[in-house]
C-alpha cells in the first residue's frame, strides 16, 4: 500500500486528511508536536509519530521512523491575526520558523529518497489569502505567499524526477478552532488605532456562510495527491473557490 506522512494531525485540516487517507486504504503516518492516541480510530495501517518540524532532530527521528513515504503533505502551521504594528519580531519569526522553514526542512528529508525512487508527491498546505488579500493577516499572508513560491519553484525542480509539488489554498475555517489556536500562541494586542476597524471587519467576515470545512481540504489534497495531472494550485472550499476564480484563475 502506499504510504503518506501528513504534518500538524492534532485537528482540523491534518486530522481530516488523514482519515481521508486511511479510508481510501492509505499506510498512514500522522505527525504532530504531541502525539494523542485517541484522535483516530485504531487501525493497522496508522501510525503516529511525534514531530516537531522547527526541530532538525524531531524531523530526522520522525523520517527515519516512517521510512520511505509516497507522499508528505506539510499541513502543520502556526497563524496569527494582528496588525504589523501590533506583532512582534520574535512571534514574526517564530511563524516563519513552521510555516515557511518547517515545511522547507521536512521537503529536504524526503527529497532525496523520492528522486531516487523517481516517484512521490509533496503538498504544501498554504492559505487562500494568498488570493484575497485580508487586513490583520499581514505577516500570516507573507509566510503563506514564501510556502507558495517556494512550492512553484520546487515543482519544476522535482519534475526533473517524477516527482510533483503541489498547492493546496484553504479558505477561512472557522470550525477548525485555527483562529483561537494563533489568538494563544501568537496574542492578539491590535494597537489602538487600528482596533475598531479589525474588529468590525473580523466580525464582518465571520458572518459570511461560505466557509472552508476540513473534509473541503482533505479533498483538495486527495486529489493533488492522487491525480497526476492536478494542477500546481488547488483552491480548497467554496470561499477559496470563488476568490480563485475572481483572481482569474481556472478551476481545472
């Protein structure tokens, strides 16, 4: 069977697409920064591994574990909702470190084994506000703009091999708890100046009906993954969706 190894599995988007994996009769390997047993139902073809991917040494044991995968779907990442005035350097920095570098460094540890093999398929996880551009998503918007660059360029580099890179572009998932996770590790002080209109727009926004489920994404990566001629780019629920199109782009 084939094997997928799958970043930040503790909820949401990971944890979704993952089930979709192992429904679709997938070796599975689920990674996060605390492994929890009772995420997913017990099944033979499942496995969990701690991985933290700002760390070199979590991401070497956790490769090495999982031996050879037929796909890596960097999910894992870290948000943050706040003005640049209002973010510091060292929380700046710290997203970059999962979103951007993480995402970087686990590509690094399966490269190599997929261009031997001439196979396999990386997706990265990105953000439809790459699209649509949003206010208080500054610093989240540049780290998810380096992942897209990054991911385009790589898909010419590992083409060479047989081997695909792929985009996967959710919209806004309330459901998924992401917002309140980047309030409490990130903080949420919005200068004074800016407060009353970040406000009234995150409020605007939450009371729009189209939003991105898990199972939209976990969709948009089953077919990134399984479809050879997938494009580079796959916009993930009907929000994302509809921004897409008014980008100009085509939904293949």
């Amino acid at each position: 069977m084939p094997k997928i190894l799958i970043t930040g599995c503790s909820s949401g988007f990971g944890l979704a697409i993952a089930q979709t994996f192992m429904t679709a009769g997938w070796d599975v390997v689920a990674t996060m920064r605390t492994p929890r047993n009772n995420l997913l139902p017990s099944n033979d073809r499942l496995e969990i591994l701690a991985l933290d991917v700002t760390s070199a040494d979590s991401i070497t044991k956790a490769v090495e574990a999982a031996g050879p995968i037929d796909a890596l779907v960097n999910n894992a990442g870290v948000g943050m909702l706040n003005v640049l005035e209002g973010a510091e350097m060292s929380k700046i920095r710290e997203l970059f470190e999962t979103n951007v570098f993480g995402a970087m460094a686990m590509t690094k540890a399966v490269l190599p084994h997929m261009r031997v093999r001439r196979s396999g398929v990386i997706v990265n996880v990105s953000s439809s506000v790459t699209i649509k551009p949003l206010p208080a998503l500054s610093v989240y918007s540049a780290s998810k703009a380096a992942l897209n660059a990054f991911t385009e360029s790589l898909a010419l580099e590992a083409a060479l091999f047989g081997v695909r890179a792929k985009l996967v572009l959710p919209g806004s998932a309330p459901a998924t708890g992401f917002g309140k996770n980047a309030v409490a590790r990130m903080g949420m002080d919005i200068p004074e100046p800016y407060s009353a209109f970040v406000h009234n727009y995150l409020t605007t926004l939450r009371s729009g009906t189209e939003f991105t489920t898990p199972e939209d994404v976990a969709e948009a990566v089953w077919r990134a993954v399984s479809e050879p001629e997938a494009p580079v780019k796959t916009p993930a629920g009907a929000d994302a969706q509809t921004w897409f199109r008014e980008a100009g782009h085509s939904l293949a």
